[in-house]
C-alpha cells in the first residue's frame, strides 16, 4: 500500500546522505525507521498499560512487595542466582 508522508528538504536531505553512506535506498531508509519507531511505541505502550493493569490490581488488593524485596530478589537474578520471586503481601 503506497502511503504518502510530506518532508521538509531538511529532512528529505538527510534521509538521502544517509541512504548513500549506507548504500541503501530513501524508501528503505524511511521503511526501517517507521518500523522501528512503532515497534519500540509499541512495547512502550505495552509497559504502559501492564503498569496500569499492576496499579489497578494493587489498588484492588494490596498486594506488593517492598523496594528491599524486589532488590534483593533482582540482585540475585543479575549475579546469576536462582531465585523464586518473593510472595506478595498486604
């Protein structure tokens, strides 16, 4: 589907040096960068709405754990350790 998108020769400028240092085309140039920013919105949203489900959630029943908690937990996650996530509490 062709899609139209108006640039400033700025711009337009820009996208074509970076296509020739590349060896690439314009079009592939543009392609690869809207793909990649709605990717990246894409998880952006999604770590949004997963915090509003948690937030909604915590409201609803208080379940959490503490900041010492979750630290301690991620710490021996990223030394390499196994480790069971910690039980929510009220």
């Amino acid at each position: 589907m062709a899609t139209s998108v108006k640039l400033d020769q700025d711009l337009k400028n820009r996208i074509q040096q970076l296509a020739d240092a590349r060896h690439r085309s314009a079009h592939g140039i543009m392609r690869k960068a809207i793909r990649s920013y709605v990717e990246r919105e894409e998880k952006r949203e999604a770590f949004k709405q997963d915090a509003l489900h948690a937030w909604e959630a915590y409201q609803e029943n208080g379940l959490h754990l503490t900041l010492e908690e979750a630290d301690s937990w991620l710490a021996k996650l990223d030394v390499g350790e196994e480790a069971v996530l910690p039980e929510c509490h009220a």
